[in-house]
C-alpha cells in the first residue's frame, strides 16, 4: 500500500535531493532565456527544453503547450484529476535581462556556487523556485505517497512580459481543473497570502497643433498633460482611501513612468504639438473594483481637461487589469502551507505580501482560485547585478512544496 500521512511525509522529504536541486537550478540559470523581441533565438524555448527532458526523465507525465512560435509552456503532473483537488506549483521560464554584464561580480549566466550561494540572472528570480517545485514533484513521486487529486508542475513562458503563458494556461483542460497554485516567485520562503495588482494608464491627450509664437491659435498638449500630473497626487490619496490597508503592502502608489509629445513629426522648438501621451502606473491594494478604479481615473483626466479647454484626455488600461488579490487565513491551501513550513522547517510560518504582479494575479482573476506566493530568494534580489538565491533556502522551498502539498492532496 502506498504510505500516507506522516510516514509519507517522511519519506517524500528523505527523496529531496540537495546535490541534485543545486545542480538543477545552475544548469537552468545557464541557460539564457531573456526574451528579446525581434530574436527568434532569445526566448524560453531553450531551458523549457531542459524542463520538459527533465521532468520526463523522472517519469512526470507531461505536455508542452506551444503559446507562440518559440515559446511553449511545460505543463507536467502526478496523480490523477478525478478524484480530488488539483495543486499547482507555478514558476515562470523567462528571465529579465542581464543589463551590462560589467556590473556584475559573477558572470550572468555562470550559476557560479560560491559560500552557500548561487549566483546569476534568474538565480531568485526564478530558477531556483522553479526547480525547487520541479524536484518536489520528482520526491513525491519518487516516494509513491498516495494522493488525493492532482499535483501539477507549470513552466509558464512570458511572466515578466504580458504573462502570455499563464493566460494560456487558463484556457487549457489542465489550467481549468486546478483548484489552487503555489506561486513559487522568490519571497524567502514566507507565505503571501496578497499581492498588489497594477494598472498601467495610458494616457492620450489632443490639443491643437499651432505657432509657438501664437498659443492662442492652438491648444497645448502639453499643458493638459501639466494638469493632469498635478492630479496624481489626489488620484492616489483617493486611491488610498479606498483600498484596503495591509500589513504587508506598501499602499497604493499612482507613478507616471513615461510622457512624451510630440508623438509624430521632428520636434521643433516653435511648434506646439497636436498630441502628448503619458503612462500612470497605479499599484493597488485589495479592495475597489475595476470599474471603481476606473472611475477615479476618468475623474483625474476630467478635472485635468477642465483646466485645459478644447484639450481632450482619455486612457485606456495596457494589458487589462490587473487587481489585487488576497486570500483568506482559513483557505484549505494556506492552512496545508503554514503546516507544510512547519514540518518541512521545524519553524513557524512567516507571513508576507508580494509587492508587485504575478502570474498568481491571472490565476486569481481568471480562475478565482486561492493563490499563496512563496519561494526562494530574496525578495529585493530580483532583477539586479549578482542576483542570488541561497542554498539553504532553496532546499526550505522544496521540502515546503512537499509537505504543503502532501497535507493538501491528503
Ligand atoms: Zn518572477
């Protein structure tokens, strides 16, 4: 008979193997897979390779979903779907880029293992989370621990782009059964029970080309936009006002990243243009609704346009919303997690809150399953010069996807 419970606990953890998880993540962060656009050779393609030679060396059953030319998410499980809930452990492939490899100590790409780190571009972010799910997986199953339900690997594509791998996953048979994810993004093992959502706003504003000489002939952009940016900072105390305050999010911020103008032609020192764009991106805490957000937004371009006559300002959201989420303490999940951590680590769970978006966000939004964020790596290492994950912690972060997901699928 297949082991349950403790015994199989146990056991599972007894086929976590250090030396094999450490070799996995180095050989994964060798593996370029900064996407850049206009290269058909930089994509994910290359290291989901890896993943799905891997996983299928240990025996996972597994499909590759192909989202767009070059860059296939790897979908791999245990366990059969009918008989119980189904759990996702989630890392995404891609990698942000290296930027200048000068500013690095430890070559990018090099997964160099020095003092009880590993070095390299996705060393937090997330290879090592990736891997640490992918040996989970590989102990569980190697264990034979009897499960109640589903446990499913996903090698998701284009997290740190539009997130075009978890949206596809979402209208597959396997991403409609689940019933719950690990998001395994770098938080020091601790468990993230919210995350802020994100809007970016881009903003289009016309005016009326004319005359630097004679802005009476004309309708400045530019000075529309100058109001507009002078209502950011109602827009965000509104914001505040209605969001939820949490322990673990910084609370909502309304920042504009990009404003441009002219948008077409030469620029020209006497010429007032007959456009201007900005971006706002507004990070959110859970509470308000897409459309109340929405309308905190229309009513900052209104009062800027009021200001600005014959000026016209509308915005429309890059990339959808993407809102905050939360789940609640008394989810099965969290429950099976702070467990998982205990009897994986011999500590008590540590609660956190991730500060940006992830692919739990479309989990959450699309599927309306409770999501816990928790992984290896620091949660500031990401994307700078000598990202790094921590040995040790990336061994905590297989041992807890084992135990949080044998009390899950019990
Ligand atoms: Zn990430």
């Amino acid at each position: 008979m297949a082991p349950r419970g403790a015994a199989a606990l146990k056991d599972a953890l007894a086929c976590i193997d250090r030396d094999e998880l450490v070799e996995l993540t180095r050989d994964l962060i060798r593996i370029p897979s900064v996407v850049r656009p206009g290269d058909p050779a930089s994509t994910e393609a290359a290291v989901a390779r890896h993943v799905e030679q891997w996983l299928g060396k240990h025996g996972l059953d597994l499909e590759v979903q192909e989202v767009a030319p070059g860059r296939p998410n790897v979908v791999a499980w245990l366990g059969e779907s009918g008989n119980g809930p189904s759990l996702l452990l989630e890392g995404h492939t891609d990698v942000v880029t290296e930027g200048n490899p000068a500013e690095w100590t430890h070559a990018p790409f090099g997964a160099e293992l020095v003092d009880g780190r590993i070095y390299g571009r996705g060393a937090a972010d997330m290879k090592s989370g990736l891997a640490a799910a992918m040996v989970a997986a590989v102990a569980i199953k190697r264990s034979a621990a009897a499960l109640n339900g589903r446990l499913v690997v996903g090698a998701l594509v284009d997290e740190e782009g539009d997130m075009l791998g978890v949206k596809h996953l979402c209208t597959t048979a396997i991403g409609r059964g689940l019933s719950a994810a690990i998001i395994c993004e770098p938080e020091q093992n601790e468990l993230c029970l919210e995350q802020r959502g994100v809007v970016w706003a881009r903003v289009a504003i016309h005016g009326r080309m004319a005359h630097g000489a004679m802005p009476e002939a004309g309708v400045n952009p530019i000075t529309a936009l100058a109001s507009l940016l002078h209502e950011v900072p109602g827009l965000e105390r509104r914001l505040r006002k209605l969001c939820r305050r949490s322990p673990h999010l910084r609370p909502p911020t309304v920042t504009p990243t990009i404003v441009r103008a002219p948008l077409q032609g030469v620029e020209q020192s006497n010429v007032i243009p007959s456009g201007a764009r900005a971006i706002l991106d507004v990070r959110l805490t859970p509470g308000p609704d897409e459309a109340t957000v929405a309308l905190e937004i229309d009513a900052a371009c209104r009062a800027a346009m009021a200001r600005c006559p014959g000026s016209t300002i509308s915005w429309e959201a890059v990339n959808g919303f993407r809102l905050a989420t939360r789940v609640e303490r008394n989810e099965p999940l969290v429950r099976a997690m702070v467990a998982g951590v205990r009897q994986a680590t011999g500590r008590r769970a540590v609660f956190g809150g991730v500060p940006g978006s992830t692919d739990g966000t479309i989990l959450r939004m699309e599927l309306g399953i409770p999501i816990v964020t928790c992984g290896p790596g620091n949660r500031q290492i990401p994307h700078q010069a000598d990202e790094y994950v921590e040995v040790d912690e990336l061994v905590d972060a297989a041992k807890i996807y084992v135990a949080s997901a044998l009390n899950f699928l019990r």
